[in-house]
C-alpha cells in the first residue's frame, strides 16, 4: 500500500473563530507534487478531420503534456450532452460523446497516460444535467415513476418561485434550474425545507438519497474504468437553502469517505473557490480563483478586451496593482486548510479570460506571471495554451455552445468565455495544426494573426515561454521546498506596493522570489537571513547579501528565484 498523510485533527478559522475539526483524513501522496494541465476536449486536437478535438487527437499529444513535466491532465465533460454550456448539459453520464469518440477511447487515453506517468482527472458535472437527459424526460410526463424526485418541481404549474423555470412540459409544475435554464437541478434535498413546500425534500427524503447513491454509481463506474479522480462542477450547488453548508458538508463528506475508501489513491477536487469551506466539506482540493472569494481577480483581471472585468491587476506594467488582497485571502484560506487539503491557483480556464488578456501581452510579462505561479504554494493549474502565451480571442466570436454568460450575471456586457476556448495552436501548418478540416467547420476559429506562437517554434526556442514554464516545472519537481507541501513566508508584501517577495522552504532548502510585474524599478532591503543567495532563474533581477542586510535591486517587468545558502 502506498503511503498516505493521516490528519486526524486540524485548526479552522471561519468568520474569526476558532474551532477544532477532528476527522481523519487521507489524501493521496501523489498530490504533493501535483502540476496538472487542463484540456478543452473540443479545442485541443482533431483526429479525424472534423473540425472538432477528440480523444484520439488528445492521445496523440500525451508524449507533449508529459514534456511539460506535469503528472495530472484535467479533461473538461466529454459525454454525451445537448452541448449547449459547453458539455456541461449531460445527458449520459455513462456514455462518452460521439464527437470525442468512445468509452474504449477514454480508457485507451488513461491507459497510456498512466503508462507516461500522468493521471486523468474527469470533470464531474454533480448538480445537474440537461433537459434532454431520459432522467428529466421522465421527470416531465411522468409523477409516478422512479425519476419522479430526481429533480425539483412545484406541484403547480401556477408556482414559480425564483429560480424555478416553467417549460411547457406536461407535468404540472415548474422546475428548478441550477444555472442556464436548460440545465434543471438534481434533487439532493433542502437543509431547511418550507413545510407549506410540498416540492422541498429533506436530503434524507427517498428522492435525494437516490440521487446521492446514482451520484455514486457514476463515480464508480468511471474509477473502474481508469480514472483517477474528479474535479467536481458548482460543488456548493447541491444542496438548497443551506445558507451555513451544513447539510453540504454532510453530503460530501459521506461521498468522500466512500470514495477513499474505495479508491485510497483517487482525487476529488472542488469547483468552490472557497477553499476553507471545500476542504472542510470534505474535498482534498478546492481552488482560489475568480468567484466567491477575494484575491484571484486583483491578480489578473483588467477591464480590456477580457470575459470577466477588474481593475488595475497586480501583473500589469501599469503598476498599480495591491498584491495584499490575493495574499491575505490567500493566507487566511492556508490557514484554515492546513495540511487537511490544497489550494489551486490556475493560469486561467474555461470560464475567464487567458493569462495573456487586456494589457498583459508580451513574454516578459508572461515570464513574470509564470514565475509566480510556479513558484507560489499552490497546486499548479495549466490552463491549455497557456504555456505558449495563447491569446485571450477578444474579437468578435459567436456564442459557442453557450459561451455567452447569462445577463443577469454580467448586465449590459456581452461577456464571452468562446476567447479562452479557441483551438490549440501546435504549428505552422493550417489551422495551426489543430484540425485537417476546412476553416469554416472548426469549433472555433484559430488565431488568425501572423505572430501567433506555436508549440513548433517555440520548442525551438531555447528563450520561449514554453521552454521556461518547463524549466520550471523541473525545478518545482526536484525542490521539495517548492513543492505544494513547502513552507511559505511572505518576506514584502505592501498595499498599492511592488515588488512582491515570498520564501519557499523545507528543513534542508530555502529559495527566495522576486516578482515585479511593474514597468518600473524597485529597490527593497529587507533584514539579511542567509550568507548567500544564489541565481537560480531570473529576469533583470539582482540580489546582494551582506552581513545584516540583503538588497534585492528589480528593473520594470522582472523576477528573480534564488536558492539561499
């Protein structure tokens, strides 16, 4: 049996107080030194000519995804669905989409990814399904069958409380939806149902137990045949009116007892972005991104050309960015987590605008995110193109498979996540060889600039961007004290300040970074900890040690990481 960490009592801090958490939990070695790597099945490799990624496409670059050095791939849904959010509108959860190929397809794919040393995290879409699944098919004729309960509906068509969808179905009742209309919610219960509700179930009520065992089924079903985990869709959706979560951590915390019981080495991975309260639900992994929790956005968003608008983003050349409001959420959330779980922090993904958006366009600046990134405590998320500095596609796209955000989320701005989706560039060839297809049937349209990068020219390149996210990759791999179990101390970190200057370290090693996204230089002397520190990889960055005092001198746009001795 491999070895696992045993955490049977564990410090949280919510809303500023204490209390102790005692449960023992089990979580994979292995995710000590996770880097993972998301694919966008669609957008990522076309076997076949079609115009659309597919399993097979995705197999033949694996030998790419291992040259990055990462050991976990992130595939976002590939079963059948209405396609209509992007594959998130299942209508078979046991069945893999005809576009991406089939079940052998996916189990050929994590045979030879295992066979490479990557594991294969499945996205798993728990609250809801499309209205085109047989479950809510049946659900909408029929009030006495076994999928009766399987989702919410009044008992009157003439009731339509907020959220609730009425379809023009037989059933006479209107349905409750989890986010587009078209995606009706599962029933997992409410924590605090209304007695004069007649459709509001306890979760111990007959419908939401069922769909809490099929939830299960599926999952089980899915490690059977080679998965190594899931990363799981609106995690806190499941259960209604449970304003403190308790009924959640409940739900979770049950499924993942079983689940590491059952598969001791499987990861289970929330889509909360509420790290402290994920973990305490019961999930080994929870990210820190660009919903629900301060920090990610001060980061990143700026308000030009991108999906989701911010302000004066830290990695900017403009400079006036505040690092504090990522860094004190992002301590505070360390803190409540401990060493029960991990925080991710990704490069981007599906759902917001690239790391290459708004005004952050050049390879320094990338160098210098990616610095970050890479070196920071949490696990590594490589969103697809990414590495190569793929542009965020702001030009005019269509409204892919429901790429457009509802209104009431973004009101009177078109907010479309299709930029973020469009295909892999791998060369020079057409379509950046991502498809054999005529350009007009591609999921999406290429990069049509003439300096985009490719995974071609750039593998070339001693300098690129993709040669030094896998350098760093190496680095983070070999250096325990910059894994995602390393120490971190914040050495300068001011409000509306640069640079920012963190540690890494473990009891044999430490490492210093300097990171200045600024166009403007800075000087920093902070109190001398170490005789020495030595270059390790760094952008116009330098760093003198003397006796009390280490001088850390950054020109505009720059990083520096050094091994202190």
């Amino acid at each position: 049996m491999k070895a696992y960490k045993l955490i049977t009592t564990v410090l949280l801090i919510s809303a500023g107080l204490q209390t102790a958490y005692t449960q023992v939990r089990q979580t994979p070695k292995w995710l000590d030194t996770a880097v993972f790597y998301q694919v966008y099945p669609p957008s990522f490799k076309d076997s076949n000519g079609d115009g659309i990624g597919d399993l097979k496409g995705m197999l033949q670059k694996l030998p790419y995804i291992q040259s990055l050095g990462v050991n976990v791939v992130w595939l976002n849904p590939c079963f059948e669905s209405g396609f209509r959010d992007g594959g998130y509108d299942v209508t078979n959860f046991y069945q893999v989409a005809p576009r991406y190929g089939t079940n052998d397809d996916l189990k050929e794919l994590c045979r030879q990814a295992h066979r490479l040393g990557i594991k294969v995290c499945f996205d798993l879409v728990a609250g809801h399904t499309s209205v085109d699944h047989p479950w809510f098919k049946s659900s909408a004729t029929d009030t006495t069958g076994i999928y009766r309960d399987r989702y919410v509906w009044t008992n009157s068509k003439q009731i339509k409380p907020e959220k609730f969808v009425n379809g023009g179905y037989n059933r006479n009742g209107t349905y409750l939806k989890n986010y587009f209309a078209f995606q009706p919610a599962l029933n997992y219960g409410y924590a605090h149902p209304n007695p004069a509700h007649s459709w509001e179930q306890p979760p111990t009520a007959a419908g939401p137990v069922a769909t809490r065992e099929e939830l299960k089924k599926i999952m089980a079903y899915w490690m059977e045949q080679g998965a190594d985990g899931f990363r799981v869709d609106m995690a806190s959706s499941l259960i209604k009116n449970d304003p403190d979560f308790a009924e959640t951590n409940k739900l979770w915390n049950g499924i993942r007892n079983w689940f590491s019981g059952r598969y001791p080495e499987g990861m289970l991975i929330a889509e909360w972005s509420n790290p402290q309260q994920a973990i305490k639900a019961g999930f080994m992994m929870d990210f820190l991104m660009h919903f629900n929790t301060k920090g990610y956005p001060s980061l990143f968003f700026d308000d030009t050309a991108v999906v989701l608008k911010g302000k004066d983003p830290f990695f900017s050349k403009a400079g006036k960015g505040n690092v504090t409001e990522f860094v004190d959420s992002y301590l505070h959330h360390q803190q409540s987590v401990g060493q029960n779980g991990f925080i991710a922090v990704p490069t981007s993904n599906h759902d917001f605008q690239r790391l290459r958006s708004g005004h952050r366009q050049d390879v320094k600046q990338l160098k210098v995110a990616m610095a970050f990134l890479l070196t920071w405590q949490s696990v590594p998320f490589i969103y697809y193109g990414d590495e190569i500095g793929m542009r965020f596609m702001s030009s005019s796209l269509p409204d892919k498979e429901g790429s457009v955000l509802p209104d009431d989320l973004n009101p009177g701005y078109r907010a479309n996540r299709a930029g973020s989706r469009t295909p892999m560039q791998w060369s020079a060839a057409a379509n950046a060889g991502f498809s054999a297809a005529p350009a007009q049937e591609l999921y999406l349209p290429v990069d049509a600039a003439p300096d985009r990068p490719t995974v071609e020219a750039q593998d070339k390149d001693n300098q690129s961007l993709l040669n030094f996210v896998r350098q760093l990759i190496v680095k983070r791999k070999a250096e325990q004290a910059l894994s995602n179990k390393g120490e971190l101390k914040i050495l300068y970190a001011k409000k509306n300040e640069y640079p920012l200057i963190f540690s890494r370290f473990d009891k044999n090693n430490r490492f210093l970074i300097c990171i200045n996204p600024a166009d403007k230089p800075v000087n920093v002397t902070l109190p001398a900890t170490a005789q020495t520190a030595v270059p390790v990889m760094v952008q116009d960055c330098e760093v003198t040690v003397t006796n009390k005092q280490m001088r850390v001198a950054m020109q505009g746009v720059s990083f520096g990481i050094y091994k202190l001795n």
